[in-house]
C-alpha cells in the first residue's frame, strides 16, 4: 500500500476543524513534502518524525514521500500533527496495519526518540470529536499525549487513549488488528475532583458596606462594577473575592471556560468548574486584552470566559486599548479577523475595575490633603471616555477607614451567605426569564422590568436630570430589577430603582 488516511484536528480560534492528513509513497529521488498550509512549525515536523521513527527502529522509507493536509485553506499550526504523520507514514509502507486507523483521530508532538509530548488545545480538540458523530454513530476515539488525558477526558462520550510514545501507538493499533500479544492502551476516565472550588472570603473585608452591597447586586444580576477610592482602602481585595459569591458553574460553562484556557496551555483539572479572575496590569496591550497575533489566540477578556475581569488603575491603561473592550462587553464575544483569516473566541466576562480619584489618590479623602487642581482631576477622570462609562453598569465609591475604625470594627460578613443571597436572587432571573438581567434585551427589559406609576416618574426625572441615553436607561432598568430580585420582589419599587440610580452618579459626584 502506497497510500494512507489519518484523521486529526486541527484549531480555528475555538473550532477544532477535522484535518486529514493523506501520505503517498512513490518511486523516485528519496524526497519529504508536505502540503496544505502548513506553518513553520509543522514543516519541522518532517526532521522530527523522521528521526522518532528511526529511534523507535522502524524503517524510514527512502523515497518520494507526500504528506497534504486537507482542507487545504485551513492554516495549520504547532507539532500537534507529528503523530498522524508518523502513523501515515507506517501505514503507508506497510509496517503498520492500516485498516484500523479510521477508528481513531491522533493528536501529538513527537519527541526526537518517539516519546509523545503535550500539546494545546486538546479540550478544544475532544470536544469537537464528540460533536462531530451526532446522534448517528459513536465518535471516533481520540489518542493524544498521556500529559494532556485528563484533560481530554473532561469531555463525557468519547474514549479517550492516551499514549507515552510512539511504539505505544502502534502497539495499540496491532492489538486492534488482532495480534493478541500487543498491548492496548487503556481508556482515560476523568479524574476531576468533586470538592468545590475554593476562593478568598469575604470575612477579611472590614467595613465597606457600599461597596460589598453594591458588589452582591452585580453577582446576582452579572453587571459591571467600577469602584473609586483612595488607595488602601481595599478595592482590591473586594475585587479578589467576589469570584467566591458566583454562582458555581454548570457542566457546560465549565467547557467552555476549560477550553478557552486549553487553547493557551493554562488549563488544569486542578481548575475545573473554577471561576477565572484576570488581572492584566495596566501596561497591556490591546492585542494582550482582546487577543490576537499572526495565529489568532484568545486574549485576557476571553481567558477570563464565565469568570471576572479585574483592571485595577483604570486611568492608567492605555485609552485605546480600554475603547477595545466596548463590543465584548455587549456582546460577550470577540471576533479577531485577519487578511488570511478570522477567528471567534467567547468572552462572557464580568467586568470589575478600579480607579483612584485622581493622580495623587486623595481627591476626597478624609484625612489627606489632595495636591490635585480642579482641572488635573478632571483630566485623569476624563482618560475614561463615555461611551465606555456608559456600559459600566455601576459606580461606587470606596471610602477611606481611620485606624481607630479598623481596629474597632467587627470582622466582614463570610462570603457564604452573600453567595445564597446571590444564587436565590440569580434563581428567580432564570426563573422568569432564562437568562441573568445584565443579558436581557432592550425589548425584554421593557417587558420585564414594566416601569409604571411613581417607579416611571422618578426614572424620567432622573434620566432628565443626569442626560442618560438610552443605553444607561435600559442599564439602570436592569440593576433596578436586580435589587428586586434580591428582596424577594416581583414588581419594581421606588427604593429599588432609587438604589439603582445611585450607582450612574459621575465620578465627579463619587
């Protein structure tokens, strides 16, 4: 046989494309090309398989070889390709038998001495094979990279074989042929851990009501929060915690989130159902936030998928950067095109930033003096343009404590009861509606929230007072309808819509 058939995957932003890598042995000068887009990376593929299959004594042929990976438009990226190469390779000179080959996809980076190293994107890979059967048939087995089983497994419904090394491949393949004195590679069960994920408390946060209640109504309706304090006085430490009065994630959020963090190699069991918090320092770049590069990968918005987005120093990040953030924020997705091609990642975050008050810190404070003019405070606070603002659902101020304060306060309420409140409250939303508030539609929110009577009145008023536009209207509707579904209430009243109100003051009036 001069021809072989080897199925793999390879990625397109979060698709995993099925690939398939054909290789043809013909007469002539001895020769090793490979075709289909392939990058650099995978043109070295042909020194590294080369050399694996002769340190694990096979016999390299010593002729005109062809490897295409089809479909041709689709680049090709990284070493996950070794294996499948390798493998069409034996099949195809007949040291393998290739009749069993089409029971399996294969994915792998080849060492030097055939042993098999981990690749990225593996959750992406398996997850794609589980959907690729449908209802009709079951999907194909996947082997891959031992390092990178437990984390295939994750995905329920597809076999998973996970290999040490290249001999351990064919082995398994002989086996499947019938030769009874092969070993078979055994399946890989997922081996995630049933104890919850575990997050700082908020029982170490002293005072700030504000800003914890005001924190507790975007957990339970998934809105954004700006805060703006001095420094010191714990925004950072009220953004670390609340991942911990999330709700805890579904099977299928989990997948998703997983498979992002797969795609840039950050993804461990250890993780699982784990709620991200990203922090990027306020030097990152635009390509660092939303994503990007040559091969298009997901960036810090999409890393933090069903998770928090936490941008500390908010001023300080560069303006440009922060404009990049305005359609993910309404859409929950991110789309990266390039000349040759275009890729979609999710990112379905909640956004929670901080800012001081003004370059000094102390605009405001108590017991500081602020060494800011009028027109220095309003130039930092202006680095922040409006459009961005406007899509910031919230706005609190956290106050500065006396030492005396901190001393004689009590210890914060524990993020337990904070999280039960949140998670009834977010129970309630899916009840009615199916989907958190900080989702609904413009027409939903009119349906839904039905501001009537004196709620319409003090809506109207306000927005006329603060020149709202229609975005920061509909933005306020939707908090006002969280702050009911925290006190158990089905209609909208006065004091929820007023609380409501108070998070669009400007950051002038914070």
């Amino acid at each position: 046989m001069t021809l072989a058939v080897v199925r793999s995957r390879g990625l397109s932003g979060m698709f995993a494309p099925e690939v398939t890598v054909e290789v043809h042995l013909a007469n002539g000068l001895p020769s090793f090309t490979l075709v289909g887009l392939p990058d650099t990376e995978v043109k070295e593929s042909r020194e590294r398989v080369r050399a694996a299959l002769q340190n694990s004594k096979f016999e390299f042929p010593m002729r005109r070889i062809t490897v295409n990976l089809a479909p041709a438009e689709l680049p090709k990226e990284s070493g996950r390709f070794d294996l499948p190469i390798a493998l069409g390779i034996l099949a195809a000179s007949g040291q393998i038998p290739a009749r069993t080959l089409d029971k399996y996809e294969f994915a792998g980076e080849l060492s030097l001495s055939g042993e098999l190293r981990p690749i990225r994107g593996t959750l992406a890979m398996t997850f794609a094979v589980s959907k690729s059967a449908g209802d009709k048939s079951p999907p194909r087995g996947f082997v891959l990279p031992a390092e990178n089983g437990d984390e295939a497994a994750l995905v329920a419904g597809i076999s998973i074989y996970p290999a040490r090394s290249l001999l351990q491949v064919v082995e398994h393949l002989a086996h499947d042929a019938g030769d009874p004195q092969a070993r078979r590679i055994g399946f890989q069960h997922a081996t995630v851990r049933l104890t919850a994920p575990t997050y700082p408390d908020y029982f170490d946060v002293k005072g700030q009501r504000a800003a914890r209640r005001a924190l507790e109504i975007a957990a339970a309706g998934g809105h954004s929060v700006l805060m703006v304090g001095p420094p010191g006085t714990g925004k950072t430490m009220l953004a670390q915690r609340f991942p911990g009065i999330l709700p805890p994630m579904t099977t299928d959020e989990a997948l998703e989130s997983a498979a992002v963090l797969s795609l840039v190699g950050q993804f461990a069991p250890q993780r699982w159902a784990t709620r991200m918090f990203r922090a990027p320092h306020h030097t990152a770049s635009a390509v660092a936030l939303v994503g990007g590069g040559s091969n298009p990968m997901p960036g810090e918005i999409s890393l933090a998928h069903q998770g928090v987005l936490f941008l500390d120093e908010l001023p300080e990040f560069d303006r440009r950067v922060l404009e990049v953030m305005r359609e993910p924020l309404e859409s929950g997705r991110i789309t990266v095109s390039r000349a040759a091609r275009q890729v979609e990642f999710p990112a379905s975050f909640q956004l929670i930033a901080a800012m001081n008050p003004c370059p000094c810190g102390y605009f405001g404070h108590r017991t500081i003096a602020c060494r800011c003019t009028p027109d220095i405070v309003s130039r930092y606070q202006d680095r922040i343009s409006g459009p961005l603002l406007d899509r910031i659902d919230m706005r609190v101020e956290v106050g500065s404590l006396t030492e005396d304060e901190l001393l004689e306060m009590p210890d914060g309420e524990p993020s337990h009861p904070m999280a039960a409140r949140v998670a009834a409250a977010r129970e309630r939303a899916m009840a009615r509606q199916g989907k958190c508030n900080d989702e609904l539609q413009p027409g939903e929110v009119e349906r839904i929230c039905r501001p009537d009577g004196p709620v319409k009145q003090l809506l109207h008023a306000a927005s006329v007072r603060l020149r709202w536009s229609a975005r920061a209207y509909h933005r306020v509707l939707k908090v006002s309808r969280t702050v009911a579904d925290l006190a158990g209430e089905d209609e909208l009243q006065t004091q929820h819509v007023a609380e409501a109100i108070q998070y669009r003051r400007s950051l002038r009036e914070t």
